[in-house]
C-alpha cells in the first residue's frame, strides 16, 4: 500500500498559557489527493497549516510529511524541508511588489536547490518555468517583467499560484485564495490550479469558508470534525 503524502497522529497542540487548541487522533492526505477543508476563524486551521508547514512545533503526537517527523527536525532543517516540498498559496497572495512578476514566480526556487533544479529539468531553465506556468494558469507572458503590484488581483492570485508550483513540490496548501474573486472566476481557477497540481504529482490542501467550492475536490472535511479541542479563539 502506498503511504500517505501528510500523517498527523496523535497531535495536540496548545499556546502557551492556554487551553488545547487541536487535538486530532488521526488524519491522512493522499498522494495526489485534492482535500476542501473547511474552518471558520478560531477554528484552528491557520495553527494546523503551521504545524503541516513546520512553522511551529505540535505539543504531542506527530506531523509526518514524505515519512519525515517534522518534531524531530531543528528549526532550521524544518525551513529547508519546507520550502523543499511545500508551495503555499496565501490569503493576501504576499506578493514582493517590487519584484516582477517572473522574479515573484521563481523566488522559492533561491531558497531550494531541490525546487531550482526540478524546475530546470522539466523546463530548460527557470525563466522558462515561470513562463510555462503563468501561460497554464492564464496569464499572457507579456507580464511577465511588470511589478507585482501593477496587475489586478486575479492576476496576482495567478502568479501566486504559479509561485507555489515551481520546481514541483509535493504538497500545496492553498489557504482561502480565492475569497476576493466572484464565483464564475474562482471555479474557473480552481480548475486551473487542479490542472497544474495533477501535472506536478502534487497534493492540494485547500482551506476555505465557501462551501458551495467542496465538490469540486476529491474530498471535503470540516476541522470541527477533525478537531476534538473546541478552541474559542485562535491566536
């Protein structure tokens, strides 16, 4: 049988100070697998996406990723692991607006020789990596030298996306993009990023408050569900 990409087991997790803010006996994301998951605010999702990414540490239990205990990383080794195998897809998109739009594409790729060298062996190079895939995504390539900050925001939430899956990681967290865009145009990206995800081999782990988005995924889970803590707040 084939392991799972993502294993949480036994994890808890707590602020200091504070009462447990998750505890979930168990969870798997398959390889492959589109997860919605869905969480309203003080819910927990954005400490589990921390724990998933290695951003902080989970009190007990365990977060594996690829078989690898983040707990038993440094802080460090959990960085490099990260950006290693993790594209992340945020909100506000946390585009470097100065930067131009294949600079903002190929920016993980500076951080991991891992994703740079996927990224020049599939492409060419990694100016043709950010070409190839804003072009999927639907951005002209004619953008490609315009700042960050010059392009509307479905533009933006495109190069974000795009960011996220240069040099093929094997997990993407998407977490709410798609909440500034009108419903015609969110399904239409999500199909989009589906393509690109399938073709990369990755995993996407889609958080989001809408609801009516949940079919269009392999599967849909609520946190409150996961999640035997009942937080009242998040921090």
């Amino acid at each position: 049988m084939t392991s799972p990409l993502l294993a949480l087991d036994n994890l808890g997790f707590a602020w200091p100070g504070q009462a447990e803010l998750l505890d979930i006996s168990s969870f798997q994301l398959a390889r492959g697998e589109s997860l919605f998951l869905k969480g309203p605010s003080g819910s927990g999702k954005t400490t589990l996406l921390g724990l998933i990414g290695g951003v902080q540490r989970a009190g007990r239990g365990s977060v594996r990723l690829l078989g690898e205990d983040l707990g038993r990383l440094s802080a460090g080794a959990r960085d490099r692991f990260r950006v290693d195998h993790t594209g992340y897809i945020f909100q506000q998109f946390n585009l470097l607006p100065f930067l131009a739009v294949r600079e903002n594409v190929c920016l993980p790729c500076r951080f991991s020789r891992l994703r740079a060298s996927r990224a020049i062996q599939r492409h060419g190079g990694l100016p043709q990596a950010a070409a190839a895939l804003l072009e999927q995504l639907g951005l002209p390539t004619a953008l490609l030298e315009r700042r960050a900050d010059s392009l509307s925001i479905g533009q933006q939430q495109r190069v974000a996306a795009a960011r996220a899956l240069i040099g093929q990681p094997e997990l993407v967290i998407a977490d709410e993009p798609t909440s500034a865009l009108d419903a015609d145009s969110r399904e239409a990206f999500l199909q989009l990023l589906f393509a690109e995800c399938r073709a990369a081999g990755a995993s996407l782990l889609f958080v989001s408050h809408d609801q009516s988005l949940a079919p269009l995924f392999d599967r849909s889970l609520a946190l409150a569900d996961l999640n035997r803590a009942r937080p009242a707040v998040e921090i």
